[in-house]
C-alpha cells in the first residue's frame, strides 16, 4: 500500500531537494518560487535532471535555477502552442459552421438536425451525442455570452456561427466526425490531407489545447493515439525504431508536424521563432543537462528546426 502524502514545510521541501544532490544557491529565493508556484508543478520537472528513474538522485551539478529554468519554459512553451492551436481551433469553427449554414440553414433545429449527418448506422449513437451536447451547450451558456444572447432575446434562436463560439474544441472534433463523408472531405482538402487523417489531427488538437489551457506539464506529454506518417517525418529523416518513428508521432512534435500542415506559412514561421528563442534561452540556462536529451524528451528530433523550410 502506498505510503500517504503528509504536508511538507518550505523548509522541508528544500531538504528533501537537497538530499537528493541538487545545487540551491540561494534557498531564500527557493522558498519563494515554492511557494508561489507549487513544489509539486516545479518537481514535475525533476527526472530531466536525474541520474535515472530508480535512482531518484540528480546529476552532478544540476541546480534548482535550471529546475526553475525549465518549469518556466513549459509554461512559455504552453502559452506559445495555446495561441496557435486557437487559430486552427478558430478556422475550424468557421469553415464548419459556414458549410453546415450554407447547406442546412441557420436555425438549431434546421442545421441540427440528424439527418444532416452521417447516416452510417454504426455512429447513429455518436450523431445524437454530439447533438446532445451541442444542444446542451445551448442551454447552458447561451446566456452567458454577449452574442448568444443577443440572438436569442432579439430572433429566438442562434445561428451556427454564432453556436460555435461556445462550443469546446473537443465537440468541434467529434463534430466533424459526424458529418457526411463528402462534406468531410471538402474541409479536408482545404488542408490537403484525407478526411481521416484531419479526425485523428483534431483529435490530438484537442487533447493539447486542453493540457495547455489548464497549465499541466506540457514537455513530455504522449497521447494514445499517433498520427499517420507524414513526408516530414521522411524528410527530417527522424530515426526510427522497429519501423516507427521516435519523434512526430504523439508528442509535441506531433502537434508542430500538423500546424505545418494546418496554419498559414508566416503564421507557422511565427511559431517556429517563437519555440526557437524559448529554447536558446533555454539553453543558455541549463548546463548540466545537454539540450538535445531535453528536446529528445520533447519529442523534438535534434534538426527540429529544419521543419520551417520543408
């Protein structure tokens, strides 16, 4: 049975990061940004600078400054990803919204109607959840939003691109999942990619826009399910391992690989520059530890970079 969590003083905190070999220069500023910031979201980051799993000791020389270091460029990196992944989350609600629209009309209970959906009878479960909780989000903040409510007090019912605005990306995602074949395909070739390969990017969108929008540990993050094999994963030659590639798959790399494919050139070059001066600052800070391991650890392969060019 696992030994129950007790309390732990700042004192104690230091202790304990301290008998496990780590450098802490100036304990009253430790103290400070621990209890500011957490000692269980800053040591979220330890076994970057441990000897090993089992050993639970730090490389020699590893510093609480570069612990510290690394908890901050999580969260710039967090904040970088969140502000992009947005912009494909937005595109999506706009083109969905005007293609249902513009073919179903701009009532609920025209444009959600059922029959407005895939007819496959192995997803007639999944039509009416997603319904559902469409209809759902509705009610429950349809009143809460300036935009909603205006249609709702002056016309009686919201448009779909105004519905869009409340709804969660996660619904967004299971949406177009649910829409006719044809209609997937004509969103997809927007992107130039299949229908089922933009399914599994959006779900995989989702997944990290949550991760970021709740500031949880973003750097090592895997998801369940990898996204196809793409022409940068062969380009970038990123090595490879019983077939599979080690990078790009269900990491944060995953997620660069379909912004490329999904945002704009100079709003894909913007993010790029963006993660790239995060991790010059990065490396600049961090000396007991190569940077390679810790981008290897991201999911990023050593030419990372070279993805802006392709």
């Amino acid at each position: 049975m696992a030994k129950n969590k007790i309390f732990k003083t700042l004192d104690e905190q230091i202790e304990i990061l301290k008998s496990k070999g780590l450098v802490i220069n100036d304990e009253q500023k430790a103290m400070e940004i621990l209890f500011r910031e957490n000692y269980f979201f800053i040591s979220g980051y330890r076994h970057l600078f441990m000897r090993s799993y089992k050993d639970m000791q730090f490389v020699e020389g590893a510093t609480f400054d570069e612990l510290y270091a690394m908890f901050i460029f999580d969260r710039r990196l967090r904040n970088i990803m969140f502000k992009h992944i947005l912009v494909i989350e937005n595109n999506m609600k706009s083109i969905i919204s005007y293609q249902l629209s513009k073919k179903y009309g701009f009532k609920e209970k025209d444009y959600l109607n059922p029959k407005n959906f895939t007819q496959d009878t192995l997803k007639t479960r999944q039509v009416h959840d997603v319904i559902n909780k469409m209809k759902r989000q509705i009610r429950v903040n349809g009143a809460k939003h300036t935009a909603t409510m205006h249609y709702i007090n002056n016309y009686g019912y919201i448009p779909m691109w105004i519905l869009v605005k409340v709804l969660s990306f996660g619904i967004i995602s299971e949406l177009y999942n649910i829409l006719k074949t044809n209609e997937q395909i004509d969103i997809a070739e927007i992107y130039n990619i299949d229908p089922d390969t933009l399914s599994e990017y959006l779900n995989l969108l989702s997944n990290y826009r949550n991760l970021c929008a709740h500031e949880e540990v973003l750097y090592d993050h895997r998801t369940q399910r990898m996204i196809p094999d793409t022409k940068y994963h062969y380009l970038l030659a990123i090595d490879m391992t019983d077939d599979e590639y080690n990078y790009g798959k269900n990491d944060l790399f995953a997620v660069i690989i379909i912004m490329k494919q999904m945002l704009r050139e100079e709003e894909f070059v913007q993010l790029i520059n963006e993660i790239g001066y995060e991790i010059d600052i990065l490396d600049g800070k961090i000396d007991s530890v190569p940077l390679n391991l810790i981008l290897n650890k991201i999911g990023f392969p050593d030419n990372w970079r070279e993805i802006k060019t392709l």
